[in-house]
C-alpha cells in the first residue's frame, strides 16, 4: 500500500510519521495502512486543521459505493470529549455534509445539506462506542444529491445500520470527494483530553453505480 500522488490518492501528509505501511494488524492481505496524527503536527493544507488523511480522485457519478476495514488500537486511540473525523466526503465548501466522526468516544454518522441550518441540527446516526482493538469493515453506498432522490446506507460486518433518504450535499459546490485518515480541527487552537491519534486502514475500495454489497464486503452477505 503506498500513497505516492497518482491516480489511486492525494496524501495530506506533513509530517513523516503521517502514514506507515505496517504488517499488523492486517484485516487482510499481508499489509495495512497506519495513520497518525499528533498535537502540533503541521498542517497538511492550507484550509482547515490538522490532518493526516487521503484524497480521492474526482468522481463522475452521483451514485457510488465505498468500503474500508478500520482498527482503532486502545494504545493510540483514547476517549476524548472532542470530535474528529475518519472520513468524510467533502465538496469543497463548508463543514462536510457526509461524514463519519468520533464524538466522545462514539462513532457517529452526520448528514446534513445545508449551510443556513446549524450542523448540530442536521441528522446523526450514532453506532454505538468505538470498537477497540478489532477490525471492523463498513460498507456506504451513496446517491449524492441535493434533492428527494439522495440516499445514504451503511452496513457495519454485513450489518445494515442506516438508510437515509432526502438530500445530503450542498446544492452550490462539486459532486463531493471522499477522504479517510484523521481531521481534528480542534488542535489547529488548542490541546483536547488527547495529544495523539492512531488509526489503520484496510481493505479499501472505491466502486461506481454498477457494484453492490457483496461486491464491497471482504465476505459474501447472504
């Protein structure tokens, strides 16, 4: 797994130990992916915080589907009453309008589309603490979309945890472009409970309106 800029990813790396290729823990294969993001790192681009995440390609349909295996080890990933993000879809305007977060100590799902109404306010899904030490696979398919015909589902394991209809973009922006890693806006103007974020990735695949779930998931749902 590498993340030189090429057609596969743009790292927002700054700093040397942003991103590590490690042989465990693996969900699969023989490799995985560890992200880590410390107080005081630099940021990785202009806008924003700190950041130790990967860019994707532009996409060029409104309907896609996404999956990846997460770990989120005891040493490396405290409880913090701040919230990051370990993925997110982004337009390139404002606060994501997808995306999957960790707000104290929860993995939470926010969607929202609109700017002139609070992001508190807009829909959360909550899955429930972080499961520690084991991996994990979720699986999104997403129809992007400002109107009625917007859909959003999950599926944790094989697991189907959410189904949203409505809209879930911005309506002025680009079709949106999906990141993983870790974003902790906090630590751009000051120190939370925690200094330190670490967090693996495997297993990870972007498809268009053609795949399903089988195809996404590591193992066949019956």
């Amino acid at each position: 797994m590498s993340w030189k800029k090429n057609s596969n990813g743009y790292p927002q790396f700054a700093e040397d130990h942003a991103f590590e290729v490690v042989d465990s823990p693996v969900f699969s294969g023989k490799r995985s992916g560890k992200f880590e993001l410390r107080y005081g790192d630099k940021m990785a681009t202009k806008n924003g915080g700190p950041r130790a995440e990967v860019l994707f390609p532009k996409q060029d349909h409104f309907e896609r589907w996404y999956s990846f295996a997460v770990f989120f080890p005891s040493i490396g990933w405290e409880r913090d009453r701040d919230d990051e993000l370990i993925s997110q879809w982004h337009s390139g305007k404002g606060t994501p309008t997808l995306a999957l977060r960790v707000i104290s100590g929860s993995l939470k799902l926010r969607i929202g589309y609109d700017s002139q109404i609070p992001s508190s306010q807009w829909s959360y899904y909550d899955f429930g603490n972080i499961p520690k030490d084991q991996w994990n696979e979720f699986v999104f398919h997403v129809v992007h979309s400002y109107g009625k015909d917007g859909l959003v589902e999950v599926w944790r394991n094989g697991e189907k945890l959410v189904t949203h209809n409505g809209p879930n973009m911005y309506l002025v922006g680009d079709l949106p472009r999906w990141k993983i890693g870790i974003y902790k806006s906090t630590w751009r103007k000051r120190k939370t409970d925690v200094d330190l974020r670490v967090i693996y990735f495997d297993n990870i695949k972007l498809a268009d309106q053609n795949a399903d779930l089988n195809l996404m998931m590591s193992r066949e749902v019956l």
